[in-house]
C-alpha cells in the first residue's frame, strides 16, 4: 500500500491562502512577520526567569482570567445582592469572550513558536486555538478598569481604605495574568496588548452605556428583549469560520448563551413582585445582618447544585432529541452548515459523555479540578513542540522562510556559482528550499545561517520550527555539500514526509456535531437564567424575611 498522499490544498504555504477569502488572508500575512519577530525576544526572556515556583504561581493564576472560574463566581454575586455589578461582569466578559474569539477565528494568527518557548498551562484546550488576541488579556483588564469604575464613581459607599485595597488589588490582579500570558509562552507582547485593549474597550462601553442598556431590558416590552436576543443569534452567525478546527468558536458560543439567559432572567426578575428596586431594578433580595451566614451558604450551594443539575439533565436529552429534527431541516434545505460540524443526516447518533466543554465542567470532573488546585505541579503542562494545526502550518511556513534565507546567503557567499536548479516562490511571498536539500548534507538546518554564538536573539532564532535547540555554525556548508541537484519530484516527497510527521504528532481534535451549537445556546442561557429565576423561591422566601424582619 503506498504512503498517503497529502491534499495539495493542506500544504503549508498554500493553506491559508486557499482557505481564507483576500481581505482575511491580507491582513494575516502583513501580521505574521510581528509574531515571528517577537518570539526570539519573548524565548530569551522567558529562559532568564523561569523558575519552578513562577511556573507554579502563573500556572495557577491563569485559571482566574479562564471561562470556568468567572462561571462558578458570577452566579453568587447575584445571589448575594450585587445585581447591578453581576449584570456589568456579564456584558464585559461574554462580550469579551465572544469579540477575541471572533477576531481569532477572523485572521487564524498562531501564537508565538515551540521552541523556542515552552508552554506552561494546566488547560490542555488552550493551546488549540489562535493567539490573537489574548482572551485572558482581555477578560482581566475588562473586570479592572469595570471594578475601577466602580470603586471611583460617586456613588460608591465603600470605605476608603477598603477601595484603597481592592484598587490595588485589580491593578494586581490585570497585571499579573498579563505579565503570566507572556511568562507562560501563551502569548506575544502583540496578542496581550491588543487584548488587553480590547478589555478597556468593552468595559468602557459598558461603564457609559450599561444603565441605558439595563433600563431598556426591564422597562422594555417583549419586543425589545425579542431584538436583543435576534442580534445575538445573528453575530453567533457570522462568526468567522476558521482555517482550521480551533474551539474558539464554542467558547464564543457558551458565552452568547450566558447573554441571553441573563436578559431573559432579568426581564422576567424585574417584572415580578419579589424583586428589588434599589439600589437598581430586579435586584435579589439579600441583607446578610438579617438573612445570617448558614442561609446565604445554603443559598449559594442550592444555586450551585441547580446550575449543575441544569447542564446533566438538559446537555443529554438535547444532543438525543436535537438530531432528528436537524435531518428535517437538512432534508428542506434550511440547514446552514459551518465548517469541522457534522451535519445529522452523517451520524446516528452522539457518543456518551462527549468532551465538548471548555467553560464549564461536569460533575464528573469536579474532583480532578480541586485537585488540579491542591497539587499545581501534577497537573501543570510544560509543552515543546507545536500542539495546534495553526502551529503545525506555522512551523513548517517559518522553516521554508529560513531555507529561503539560507539559500541567499550561500549565493551571496558564491555570487558567481551556478545552480543546477532554483527554488520555488510560496504563494505567501517565501521562496521554498525543500529539506532534503538541507538534510543530504548531514548539517542541521540551523546551521545555515552565520550568526554570532554570543547573540542570544540569534540562538533563540535558530531553535524557531525545529524540534531541538541547536547552536550556529560559524562557516556555512558549500553549495555542492548540500545537494542542490535534487530533482523537484524527490523535494516535493520529502516535504510530504517532513509536513506528515509534523501532523501525525499532534492531538487529533474531537469530531463536532451540528447540534451542539444550539445545545450550548441552551444550557448556557439556562445556566445564566437561574442566577435569577430558577432559585426565586428560595429569594422569595429570603425577601419576606427581610421584610418580617424591617418591620
């Protein structure tokens, strides 16, 4: 049986090219050369560091910038009264979610090279998707400048010192997910900044415009909800399908399904005779003086234990009863496909306990999660090599970028020497020298270029897209050593190989289904949903207490 041929469509250099319509694919290749240009610098800074207790302490506090962590603490802030801040931390973090991993699937911009960087994570998902921008970037700087906001407007009646405290605590807190993004091999200074932009912009939305937008959610009629929601669906919609399969997308969807949930809730909270108007509309009955500790605890475990029951029961019976009708939609042509789904009418049924969420975690995993905070160093990841298609498309585009560079450099050494045969034009603008050409040499590719062994910016260059670190040679190979008589046939088979070898080690993503898009859609509005409507029983029994008690 003959060795499987590749689609000329998954070359590297071509892949982009042949998957992304001119005005996504443009705007890629004029921002590549940032990311390639930063990771010499971000690999350097990374080695004069590292240490194993950074390791650990920005391993951990990246779980505070993830999806999960802002899903387990959202719900108690409005079981505990704070409705007005728990709507702000909603808009700000779906939006922002949702906007990085458009912008991500948008223009599929890898992050920055292993090696030379090591990647250090305890989330296996994170290194599948593309790196810009950085949703944790902007999830942590869109809750400080949000939590600033706060703390800083008139209204505010915390105490001096306490605002001191908590001011510090934000510029802290936005400060180190930074700084741990970058420590962390994640991301580049690019991907960070750019998020972190992106954050301030929609908090500062949020800080103008989020009264007038709370205020026509409860005063507004069906009909205004009716809008909100249809224009959340449509931007589900026209999310970008990427260039290759990244869970970007059902992130994006998870946190569109929070959105609406929460307008839902609070449309119906605020209608209803149980809840508060001050110090804003649709506020949860909650004073701790007079509700006491064990009934907030038993309030926020029976929320808990709501949301979860939710997701058990409602995740299953969806992706049994969803199927069937899809294959009807499919069968009168309304189906509206998206690329790496399958669509019904391909399967029968869906596996059992799909490993389909990165945001919120099932009941089963509960304890691997505790555990995975107890002891840092059992489930912490320290990662070489490319993990993702978009760094295996990456690596082998910056290895034919250096073999182009390589092969100038020898006819600048020997202008005058004739070649038997010339290197063919990427159709990304980089000039292809196939790796038997480098390897028939018995010289490591890296050997190629002259650059000084005390230049750690050189070094670091030189490791980018290959397997092992290896220092440069001082004196190039001569042209005939490196075999350039090789005929076109011969090189394009060895970069089959060369390409093969680099996908045949990556972690093969899961196949997805068609309706787990509107399942999450579901589960995620009816897990923001109980934030407010779902426990009202337990609230109106704390509201008529309140009240017993003020009178």
């Amino acid at each position: 049986m003959g060795e499987e041929k590749l689609d000329a469509g998954l070359r590297s250099l071509d892949h982009y090219k042949n998957k992304l319509p001119t005005w996504r694919y443009n705007p890629r290749q004029m921002l590549i050369p940032l990311v390639r240009l930063e990771t010499p610098y971000l690999a350097w800074m990374q080695r004069k560091i590292r240490s194993p207790a950074l390791d650990s302490y920005f391993a951990i506090t990246a779980n505070l910038g993830t999806h999960t962590f802002f899903m387990v603490v959202l719900p108690i802030l409005f079981w505990c009264g704070y409705t007005s801040f728990g709507r702000g931390m909603i808009h700000v973090l779906a939006s922002g979610v949702f906007f990085s991993g458009f912008i991500k699937d948008l223009l599929c911009l890898p992050r920055p090279l292993s090696p030379p960087l090591q990647r250090i994570t305890m989330s296996g998902s994170a290194a599948l998707e593309y790196g810009f921008p950085s949703t944790h970037c902007t999830n942590a700087v869109s809750i400080a400048v949000y939590a600033l906001f706060l703390l800083r407007s008139p209204g505010s009646v915390t105490h001096p010192q306490l605002r001191t405290l908590l001011e510090a605590f934000s510029y802290c807190y936005a400060t180190s997910i930074i700084l741990g993004r970058l420590y962390c091999g994640m991301h580049g200074l690019f991907d960070v900044i750019i998020g972190s932009m992106l954050g301030a912009l929609l908090s500062l939305v949020q800080c103008i415009y989020g009264e007038v937008f709370d205020s026509y959610i409860q005063s507004g009629s069906l009909m205004a909800l009716s809008i909100v929601i249809l224009i959340i669906a449509v931007l589900v919609r026209i999310h970008p399908e990427p260039a290759d399969d990244c869970p970007c997308f059902d992130d994006s969807v998870a946190f569109a399904g929070v959105m609406i949930g929460a307008e839902i809730g609070y449309w119906h909270y605020a209608s209803s005779g149980f809840a508060w108007d001050d110090p804003v509309p649709a506020t949860v009955p909650f004073r701790l003086d007079e509700i006491g500790w064990p009934k907030t605890i038993a309030r926020i475990v029976i929320g808990v234990l709501i949301i979860f029951a939710w997701r058990e029961i409602m995740k299953p019976a969806l992706l049994r009863l969803l199927p069937p009708i899809f294959r009807v939609i499919e069968k009168l042509g309304l189906s509206l496909p998206r690329r790496f789904f399958v669509q019904a009418s391909e399967y029968e049924r869906i596996p059992k306990h799909l490993k389909d969420d990165n945001v919120f975690p099932s009941v089963s995993e509960i304890p691997s999660f505790f555990t995975s905070i107890r002891h840092p160093g059992r489930s912490r990841a320290i990662s070489i090599g490319p993990q993702s298609e978009a760094d295996a498309y990456e690596t082998l585009a910056y290895r034919d970028k250096r073999r182009r560079d390589s092969l100038s450099t020898l006819r600048a050494t020997s202008p005058n020497k004739p070649t038997s045969s010339n290197p063919t034009e990427g159709t990304d603008g980089y000039s292809t020298l196939p790796a038997s050409n480098c390897k028939s040499s018995g010289y490591p590719i890296s050997e190629f270029l002259p650059i000084p062994a005390s230049s750690k910016k050189g070094f670091y260059e030189h490791t980018i897209g290959v397997g092992t670190a290896l220092y440069a040679s001082f004196t190039p190979p001569n042209e005939e050593a490196i075999g350039m008589h090789r005929s076109p046939s011969a090189d394009r088979r060895e970069e089959e190989r060369e390409e093969r070898e680099i996908f045949s080690n990556l972690e093969k993503p899961r196949v997805r289904y068609d309706v787990e898009v509107v399942t999450k859609i579901i589960v995620y509005a009816g897990i923001a949903s109980p934030r407010v409507t779902s426990v009202e029983t337990i609230y109106q029994t704390d509201a008529c207490e309140v009240v017993n008690a003020q009178k």
